[in-house]
C-alpha cells in the first residue's frame, strides 16, 4: 500500500497547475452550446442562474477541499473511499471513474475532430478522420510520458488560448450589455419551478469536471495546501466567467440566443462578422483540446493508483525508469481511447458521467465525519470547514436532488459496469491470494 514517503512519481504540481487542471475539468464543449438552452428555459435571467448554480456547487467543491487536506497520494476519490469504506469501495469508485472520463474522453476527441472539420473537410471520415484521431491520441500520450512538467505546459497553453476567444465574446458583449440583459427591470415573465428546476439541473452539470484535478496529488508539491486553494479559485473563475458568457450572449442576440445551435458562435458573427465565427469556432477547438488533454493526463492515474494497492495488475503501476511517470496506465488508457474514438461516438455512455460523478461525489462527502474523527496527524494543518457539517450536509441534498434527473437506462447502464467492476474486483483479489 503506497505511502506518502513510498510514491515514486516526482511532485512538481503547483496551485496553479492543479488549477489550470480543474479549470480544463470544468470547460469543455458544453459552454459554447449550453448558453442557447438556458435562454430558452430562463430568457434573460439565464446569468442570474449560472452566478447561483456555482454558490451551490461552491458546497461540494468546499467539502472536496476539506477532504483532499487528509491525503497526500495519487488516486483522488479512489484513496477517499478506500480509507473510509474498504477496498471494495475504493476500486469501485476508481473503476466507475474510470469509465466514465474513458468514455468521455472518446466522445470529447470525436468532438474535437468534427470541429476540426469546420476548416477542412476531409477530415470528416474515412482514413484521415483515423489518422488524425491517432495523430492527436499519440502524442498526448507521448507528452504525459515524457513527464508532468512537459504534459501540464502543453495543458497550460491550451488553458490560455482557450480562455482568449471567450474573453473576446465576454469584452465584446459588454458593450451591449444592460440591466434588462440579467432580468434586472426586465418584463419577461418568471420561470415556473418545472422550468426553473431543468434549467437548474442544467447548468449545475456545466459545473462538472474539477474532481479530475485531486487525482494527482502524488504529484503536488504540497497537496495539503494547494489542493484546497486550486479547487476554490477554479470555481470562482469559471463561476465568473459563465455568468459574463451568458448575460454577453443574451444581451448580443436578445431572445435569438434560445433559436440557435451555436449560440456562442453566432454571437460573435454578430459582433465581428465571419471573423468572430472563425474565432469561436477556434475557441471550441482549444477548449476541447485543453480538456482531453488534462483528462490524459489525470486519468491515468486512477489505474495507476488501484495498481499501487494491489487491485489492477502490476502493469499499470510501472513508472518510466527516466520520466518517472506511469508508462503503463498511459499507454493502456491511450490505446482504448482510440479504438473507441475509432469505433463510435459513445454519446449514451458519455452520458453516464454525470450520475457517476453525483454517485462519487456523495460517497466523498460522506467520508467526511470518519477523516475528521481518526485524523491523528496533528503536525499538518487541514482545510477544516466552518458550522461542523452544515456544507456537506448541504452538499449532500444537491446531488441527492440532481439524481432525481438521472435515466431508468443510465441506472442500468452504471448498475452493469459496476457488475463487471465487482468481478474483476473478484479475480484480482483472488490471484492475490494465490500468490
């Protein structure tokens, strides 16, 4: 079992690097075509949605930044529930987490080359969409081997150019903004709670993501600390930046934001003609790029942890003996990311995330009364919420409430992976014990 003193992988990870990790969690695609739906459901109080849905997010991030002061490992929620509720749970956990940012990253680089496809048109099928899905998973996984430092360079970069096209919208949408833009003074008639509830449960899935960045604590030069400061300034910022996106496109387009499937975009033709469609479409381009990146990065790790502790096969534990990064875990995780990029677009199994992530999320939160009761380590401060357990209390009835949204078919779906978890579980357990 890994130990702070034992875990090999270097820790060269900052506050800012876990942020620009959270930062990529939470801003994918979703932000460029989210905007039009929550017009259609909130008109012009859409803003006022996104500032309030990020103060209710604020109790899982904060409960999150408690619970990631306790440890000091790669693994993130995997060392989380394992602590506090057995190994069973634990690779459970890793292994639903697992298949959910697996899918997901599929789904995100089809996405990426389809966009792609805006600009040049071949590489919409046939062997160049192969070769190009191949080019992009190859040499993500050649940066995240070569190192951690080379690998969150490439993340940082993608990072700044992502925030730049948006920034462009976010600048521009201020000139025409007013109060009526964020219903303040506004005549559009108040949603009713049906409504308001699935605008809601909407956005608040915008607000996903960041749980990738606690993944590499192994990795962070003081986890204890910075972990707890870059979850919190990674909300902020993207909480900041959401609600400036939507009350700019609204202002922009007015009613027309809810009528379009590229709301982002369309807003700024309108501002700058074809140049700011150009700009965005980059924008979305980047923004795609940043996250598959730092999942490439981040997700590895998981394998990589479960390893360490006995529950994957020694495999995914090997470190390069140069690099010290886990060569195994990345060569595994690139080589089923492209053969499932290859072979479909996964949509309904990238839908599995959201209640993967909500299941994950509560487990977490519930480990929280234990770590505070057996943490024994005094010489270490803690992140340490205030009011006892009133946030994760809170916490807790958000993603109870977000669950009541989930599919009968996604149950199942998650019920299964979790079956064939619980047999490799099985067999791994076994062909320890054999020897």
């Amino acid at each position: 079992m890994q130990t702070p003193d034992t875990e090999p992988l270097k820790r060269q990870l900052t506050t800012t690097g876990i942020w620009v990790l959270a930062i990529n969690g939470f801003i994918g695609a979703g932000i460029f075509g989210s905007p039009a739906a929550v017009a259609g459901y909130m008109g012009p109080y859409g803003a006022l949605l996104f500032l309030g849905c990020g103060l209710l997010m604020l109790t899982v991030i904060l409960s999150f930044a408690e619970i990631s002061s306790y440890f000091k490992n790669t693994g993130g929620p995997v060392q989380y529930t394992r602590r506090v509720f057995g190994p069973f749970v634990g690779f459970q956990t890793g292994w639903a987490f697992y298949i959910a940012r697996l899918t997901a990253f599929a789904a995100n680089v089809n996405l990426l080359v389809s966009t792609m496809g805006f600009f040049f048109e071949e590489l919409t099928g046939g062997a160049a969409r192969i070769l190009t899905l191949f080019a992009i998973v190859a040499f993500l996984a050649w940066v995240n081997v070569r190192g951690a430092k080379e690998a969150m360079a490439s993340v940082g970069v993608l990072t700044l150019l992502k925030f730049i096209p948006l920034m462009v919208l976010v600048l521009g949408g201020v000139l025409y903004l007013s109060p009526e833009a964020v219903g303040i003074g506004s005549d559009h008639p108040l949603p009713d709670a049906t409504t308001f509830g699935a605008a809601a449960l909407l956005v608040i899935y915008a607000f996903v993501g960041w749980e990738a960045a606690v993944i590499p604590a192994g990795e962070s030069k003081n986890p204890v600390r910075d972990m707890p400061r870059a979850l919190i300034l990674a909300l902020i910022t993207v909480t900041v930046l959401y609600t400036l996106i939507q009350a700019a496109g609204y202002a922009i387009l007015g009613e027309g934001l809810a009528q379009t499937e590229r709301p982002l975009v369309e807003a700024a033709s309108a501002m700058l003609g074809t140049t700011g469609a150009v700009i965005l479409m980059i924008g979305v381009v980047v923004s795609v790029g940043g996250n598959v990146a730092s999942t490439m990065f981040t997700t590895p790790r998981l394998t990589y942890a479960m390893a360490r502790d006995g529950k994957l096969p020694e495999f995914f534990a090997r470190v390069h003996p140069i690099y010290n990064t886990p060569v195994g875990s990345v060569v595994f995780f690139s080589v089923l990311v492209f053969v499932l990029s290859v072979y479909g677009s996964f949509v309904w199994l990238a839908a599995l995330s959201a209640l993967v992530r909500i299941l994950i999320y509560m487990l977490c939160i519930a480990a929280i009364p234990s770590l505070r009761k057996n943490d024994t380590n005094t010489d270490e401060p803690r992140f340490r919420l205030p009011g006892g357990y009133t946030i994760p209390a809170i916490a807790m009835i958000i993603c109870a409430w977000l669950l009541l949204s989930v599919s009968t078919t996604s149950i199942l779906a998650t019920l299964t992976f979790l079956g064939i978890g619980a047999l490799v579980y099985v067999w791994m357990t076994r062909t320890a014990a054999a020897g």
